[in-house]
C-alpha cells in the first residue's frame, strides 16, 4: 500500500516538474515576440515622404484602363 502511495507521489511530482517547465515556455514564447519589436527603430525620413495620396504611374495607368 505505501509503495502505491510512494509511486502516486513520484508521478505528481513529474507532473508539476513538467506543467511548470511548459507554463515557463508559453510565458517566455508571449514575452520574446514583443521583445523582438521592440528593437525596431523606424526611420523618420521614410515617414516624412509617404504623407498624403501618391500619384505614381501605376496609378496613373490605373485610372487610364478604367477609362477605356
């Protein structure tokens, strides 16, 4: 009967060794993606030329094959 108990014991102890080693996975794989973002710097420059409507000419070719 106390080896029953003995074994029971050793299997919970897995199991909380196991649960928490995924519990520390899931929470480091929600954390590292934001991490990761973080670090990217955006250029100012670029902002500053893509304010507002651009006519381009695919655009313009565009509204030329809608016309015909």
């Amino acid at each position: 009967m106390k080896k029953i108990k003995k074994d029971l014991d050793k299997e919970r102890r897995e199991f909380i060794k196991k649960s928490t080693l995924v519990g520390a996975g899931i929470a480091a794989a929600a954390v590292a993606p934001g991490a990761a973002t973080a670090g990217v710097s955006v250029d100012k420059s670029e902002d500053k030329q893509q304010k507002g409507y651009q006519l381009t000419p695919h655009v313009i070719e565009y509204y030329k094959s809608l016309a015909n």
